[in-house]
C-alpha cells in the first residue's frame, strides 16, 4: 500500500508539472517511515499512515480497467474516472479504532488558518505537495490538526517554519475520527495538538 500512494503522488506530481518549493523534497515525495522520528515520545503511539486506511479498501478501484497511459486527458471515460475516483476519495473509509487514542505521526503541514505569521489550524498530509501543487490525498490520508490556543515559543517557530515552505513536522495529540470539509481539502481524521517537533530522521 505504500508504494501505491507513493505512485499516487509522483503521477499527480507529473501531472501538474509544478515546481517544488522545499529544496529537500520533490512534489509528491512521501513521507518517510513514521517509526523512523527521532525523540519519539513513549506517551505517544507512533503511527503511519498506512495504519489510517482499512486493509481491504482500494484507492484504485475507480480507475481499473482503464488505461491511463492511453487516454487522452480531455477523454470523457478518463474525466469521469477521476471524477469518481475523487468522490470516493472525498468520503474514504476510516479505522474506527484509531478514535481517541494518543498518537505521534509526521507529515507536510498545508495552513488554513494563520494570524500574521503564525499558523493557527492546518492539515497534515503524508506527501509533499498534496493540496496545493497536487491534488488532496484521499480523505483517510489527511488530518485536520487543531492546536492549542497557545504554544510554547519553540514549537511555534517549529510550525511557523514548515508552513512557509509546506515542510514536514511531528505532530503528537488525541486523534478523534471526526471528518472535516475545509477549503484545502477533506479530512477523515481530527488531532487536537499537544506537542510539535521538527521531523528529522535517525542518523544512526
């Protein structure tokens, strides 16, 4: 299932034939291994994304049978395809288990909300680009993040930073299966922000 979104991404990526904005990922690049965030917090269950997905859904189910490589853009079969496809994945499936629990997961911040410079609400997305360069990822790959109506000064500057550049962060937080429609995007999941912290991975 990870190489299917990773393919997902870098054929969006081609696509949209758009530049990437942080010189450490390409448009379309996922997210590297959850388990592999350095300080991991043992309050905290470490989470992928693929943990967010039912094992038996197909985020590709629309699009069998077709032949992408040989339809046209402009091809109505093509265009409604996708059109499906985005419907589905507008209202993809969730895992109701994850509702509540504590959860650390790192992923690309796309701000919804900022006062000035400071961002106040935004969703995490497991690949570079997704939202503003490239479509949104199905709906059980995104989460609306909720922070705190403060944060400490260092974790602040953290997210401020990755915002600029849609750059990556750890999130850590109660994760509720709460779905969102914003202007960015839907969202299958909900984490009401406890701790953020740049997302960098172990060296050794």
């Amino acid at each position: 299932m990870k190489a299917t979104f990773w393919m997902l991404g870098m054929i969006a990526a081609i696509a949209s034939q758009t530049p990437a904005q942080a010189a450490d990922y390409k448009v379309g690049e996922r997210i590297g291994e959850a388990k592999a965030v350095s300080k991991a917090n043992p309050a905290y269950k470490t989470l992928d994304w693929d943990d967010m997905m039912p094992g038996d859904w197909d985020p590709m189910k629309s699009l069998k049978g077709l032949d992408l490589d040989k339809l046209d853009d402009a091809d109505p079969r093509a265009i409604e395809a996708l059109e499906q496809m985005r419907s589905a994945w507008n209202d993809a499936p969730i895992v109701q288990k994850l509702d509540k629990q504590r959860v650390q997961i790192p992923g690309f911040v796309v701000p919804l909300d900022m006062n000035g410079t400071q961002v106040r609400e935004f969703l995490l997305v497991p690949y570079f680009g997704a939202c503003i360069h490239v479509p949104p990822p199905p709906s059980n790959q995104v989460i609306h993040i909720v922070l705190p109506k403060s944060l400490p000064k260092d974790q602040q500057k953290t997210l401020n930073q990755a915002a600029q550049q849609y750059g990556p962060v750890s999130v850590s937080g109660l994760m509720e299966t709460i779905a969102s429609n914003t202007a960015m995007g839907f969202a299958g999941y909900r984490i009401k922000a406890e701790r953020l912290m740049p997302y960098k991975l172990k060296t050794n």
